[in-house]
C-alpha cells in the first residue's frame, strides 16, 4: 500500500484499476506521518535520557518541533509523489498537521511550558480524526 490517497473517480492508470478506494481509515494512516514521528519519538527520549540542565531542554524541544515541521512536508511530498500527477499539498498539510498534534500531545508541556493545557492536545486529536473524514485530497490517484 502506497501513502498517496486513492479516491473514486476517473481512473488514471491499469494499476489504479484494479485499486480499491482508501476508506476513512485507510486514509487516517496514510495522514499520519509514522516514520517522522518515530524519529520524534526518538529525538524526544534522547533529550530527556541527556538531562540538559538549566532548561535547555525545552529549547532543544522546541527546536526540534520546528525542524519535524519542515522536514514532515518534504518527506510526504517524496513519499507521496506519483509520475503524470500534481503534488497532493492537501494530503502534505494534513500530514503536517498530524505531526503537530501528535509533538504537542507527546510533549506539549514540554515544547510550550507556559501556556500549553493537555486539553488543547485532546482538543486537536478530535479536530484531526473529523478533518480526515471531511477534507478531499487534491491531486491523487484514482480508482474506478
């Protein structure tokens, strides 16, 4: 299985004949940027198991969200690109927003110790899992 989202519709090549359309939880996985939030997961553990005293922890947190912001729409585009076919940004900027709910939820009051509430991660969680039923991709592969 591929990570560009297949919808209904013309079809776009032999392959995508013979492909079924992503259903809501096809599409919820394919969102979720897992290899970049493994590496998150993984920055995060070595930042605490380091110890940073003086609270650069939270800025080397905060910088590394930063980086998985950038990096998390250039690895879906490359993962997501498909000869003869636009870039899907719409697929790109829900799997952008699937790492940031996922950072803030991980480490919310680590990143922003000031103003985050656990609440507001939970609040996210529950915008994305609508989101991904209700937002369209643009620019994928069909299925007849």
């Amino acid at each position: 299985m591929g990570r560009r989202i297949i919808t209904t519709g013309n079809t776009v090549s032999a392959q995508a004949q013979a492909t079924i359309p992503d259903n809501y939880f096809d599409k919820l996985v394919k969102y979720v940027p897992s290899d970049v939030m493994a590496a998150w997961l993984a920055a995060m553990a070595l930042i605490k198991g380091a110890g940073v005293d003086g609270g650069g922890n939270q800025t080397l947190y905060l910088i590394v969200a930063i980086f998985g912001l950038i990096v998390t729409p250039l690895w879906v585009w490359r993962q997501t690109t498909a000869p003869g076919q636009a870039p899907d940004v719409v697929h790109i900027g829900m799997s952008t927003f699937a790492f940031a709910v996922w950072a803030l939820n991980s480490n919310g009051t680590d990143i922003l110790s000031t103003t985050w509430q656990p609440l507001y991660g939970l609040l996210l969680i529950i915008l994305f899992t609508v989101l991904v039923g209700i937002v369209k991709p643009t620019g994928t592969q069909t299925a007849s």
